[in-house]
C-alpha cells in the first residue's frame, strides 16, 4: 500500500490536474466515496485515499479526496431522481462547512456543473431556465 502510494503520488499525482471530474451524488449527499460523517471529509495529506468502512457496499474501495478534486479544471455533477432532492438543495445552498460531501466539491480555479433532471430540481427555485430532455 506505502510502496503504491508513493509511486503514484510521485509519478502520476505530484501536479496533476484533471481536465473533468464526473460524478453523482447519494441520497445522503456523497459523491465518490467521501460519505457524510467519515474522517475521510478531512483527508488533505492525499489525493487518493483507500477506505475500508464504507457504509454503502463494497466496504473496501478506494476515492479521490477533496484534494485532489479541488485540483480539477471542471467537475461536473449528473443527479437524477425525487430522492435526491433534500441533498441537491443542501449541496447548492448551504455553507461549505455544513453542506453534504458533494456539496463540499469547489475546484481552486476550475467551474463546477450541476446536471440535474426535472426530480432532482424539484426543490429549487425556477429561475427561467427552460428544462434540456435527457
């Protein structure tokens, strides 16, 4: 684990920055495997993070951390479903200290893109966008 770390960290993640990040969201407002509550929240000596507790299945997986993700010059979030309503509403409206982890996502000097469908917005107020299909 020491050896692997070391060798992407030195080769691959030094300076990195990624062109997009793409992900969704959970119901409980995670995004890659950074889960509400988990000390991971606070990882900022990595970019790449194993995590053995995941409270969604499978336990053992790895994640970019928020470190990482801050590096990205765009991030870019694709929610879908009424489920998710209360977490996109928190993640768009609350401080970044009190938000859900994707709501925590803020590139450094990147842009951050929302994809939500019509249930996923539900919540949010109608600014005069008009709705893309999916």
């Amino acid at each position: 684990k020491q050896w692997y770390q070391r060798r992407v960290r030195g080769r691959v993640l030094a300076n990195v920055r990624i062109l997009i990040g793409l992900s969704g969201m959970g119901p409980d407002g995670h995004t890659c495997s950074l889960f509400p509550g988990h000390p991971l929240l606070s990882e900022e000596s990595v970019n790449i993070a194993p995590i053995s507790d995941s409270p969604k299945p499978p336990p053992k997986r790895i994640t970019m951390t928020y470190r990482l993700l801050r590096k990205c010059h765009q991030v870019v979030f694709v929610v879908t479903g009424e489920s998710k309503v209360p977490m996109v509403v928190s993640s768009l409206h609350d401080k970044v200290e009190t938000t859900t982890p994707a709501g925590r996502v803020r590139p450094d000097s990147g842009k951050l893109f929302w994809f939500l469908d019509s249930k996923a917005a539900a919540g949010l107020p109608d600014r005069g966008a008009t709705p893309a299909p999916l």
